[in-house]
C-alpha cells in the first residue's frame, strides 16, 4: 500500500479553529479522515509524544505523525499534488502572500482571538473551573480584535475569495477564527467592515467548512462524558481509539 493511500487520522476538537482549518483543507482536497475529538488538556501519554507541546491538531497516517495545522496543511499539498491545491496556482509572490495572510492568522488572530478571548471566556471556566481574565477579555474585544478587522478589511476581496473564485488555504485560515469568535460573543459588525464580514460568510457557508462544522454543535452542547456519542449520533467520522484521558491536565503552553 502507498504510503498516502493508508487511512487519515486528525486528533483535536471539531471546535478547535486549527482542526476546523485542517479538516476544511482536507474537504477541499476531497480526502477522507476520522477524527478523535479530543481536547489537548485531555490528551494522553501518546499524545504528548505526538504533539510535544500539547496542542491540537495532530495529522497521524501510518508512521507520519505530524503537529501544526500549517505544517499539516503544507504537506498536504505536497503529499496530494494531483488533488486541488491549496496554495494559489498564480506567481509566486501570490503564494508568499497566501502563506503570510495564515502566518498572520495562525499567530496573530489565533493569539487574539483564541488565548485573550475564547479562552478566557469559554475553555477556562468550563475545563478549570475558574473566570478567565477580564482584562484581557475587555483588550480583545474593544482593542485589539478591531485592530485586526481594520487590516483584513483592506485584504479581503468584496465578493468571492482572495486569490478567485475558488477557496483555498488563505481564505480558510483567516476565516477559522470566526466562529469561535461568535462562541465568546463576538460578532463583526458588517457595517464597519462589510468586506470582512461578506468575506467571512462566504467562507463558512462553504461545504469545506459547512460540513466539519455541522458537528460542532453537538459537540458544544454536550458535557465531556457524553461528547463521543453525541458526535456519533450525529454522524461525525470518529476514530475507533481516542488519545485522551477522563480528566484534564495542563501541558506547557497552559502552565
């Protein structure tokens, strides 16, 4: 069996924005995958071997273990060259501004809008028990995430998508973020930047992004005992293993 024929394994939580964004370039690669959805704060022994620093999603298929959605997401273009590709087929300074826009979003939006804000509003109280920061809340939301919709409003095309009419990997990268951004009770208001917020709900109604998504709502509501079975009901494509553990515990990112 080739190597890339062999099964394709995506550990981390449908609502994770760097599983969302793996699991959408993989539907645009149009290839199959389970899912173990599990959280990095309740990953296993394996896991951390895996993922060294404890963060999600991991790629496994066969031997390849691979961590980092944007590592991930490059080999999936090499790995699979003769399925659509997600880096724009232009010039290459076109390909280096699509790998800056998922730099940008990868650290700048993932800090903004998944640490200072998502985190703190939503993963802390439920996983730890205890209230995020409020003060990084409040920075989030009046500061620093209008900050990042004033650049994007200038990056991101009125109608389709940054590179044409198809979707690709800069698209779902900056697009990712969103709905975690609307979990913590942020929305865009469409009339400061309409670029962006058309842009972004072009990008989610996408069947790349519509479909992976479809589950997290299960997911959301339901408690990390009864989260398997409720993905399961709803059809998510689910691993028959799980990296993970019955209860959390923090890894060096968290410490």
């Amino acid at each position: 069996m080739n190597d890339n024929d062999q099964p394709i394994l995506i550990i981390g939580s449908f609502a994770s924005p760097y599983v969302r964004k793996v699991l959408a370039c993989l539907e645009l690669k149009g290839l199959a995958y389970t899912v173990d959805p599990i959280t990095p704060f309740y990953g296993n022994d394996e896991f951390s071997r895996l993922s060294p620093l404890r963060r999600i999603p991991v790629l496994v298929q066969g031997d390849l273990a691979l961590s980092d959605s944007s590592v991930i997401c490059a080999w999936l273009d090499e790995a699979y060259p003769d399925r659509p590709m997600l880096l724009p087929d232009g010039t290459p300074a076109e390909r280096a501004r699509a790998r800056w826009l998922e730099e940008f979003a990868d650290s700048r939006m993932g800090d903004v809008f998944i640490w200072d804000l998502f985190f703190q509003k939503r993963v802390h109280p439920a996983v730890w028990g205890e209230p995020g920061d409020q003060a990084r809340i409040d920075a989030a939301m009046n500061e620093k995430i209008p900050a990042i919709l004033e650049y994007l409003e200038g990056e991101v095309p009125a109608e389709g998508y940054i590179f044409g009419d198809a979707m690709g990997l800069a698209d779902v990268a900056l697009a990712t973020f969103f709905p975690n951004a609307s979990y913590a009770g942020y929305q865009v208001d469409a009339a400061r930047w309409p670029h962006v917020a058309g842009f972004v709900g072009r990008c989610l109604a996408h069947p790349a992004f519509a479909k992976p998504m479809s589950y997290e709502a299960a997911l959301l509501r339901s408690s990390q005992a009864e989260r398997r079975d409720a993905l399961l009901a709803v059809g998510a494509p689910l691993s028959e293993v799980t990296y993970g553990l019955p209860e959390p515990r923090k890894g060096l990112m968290d410490l």
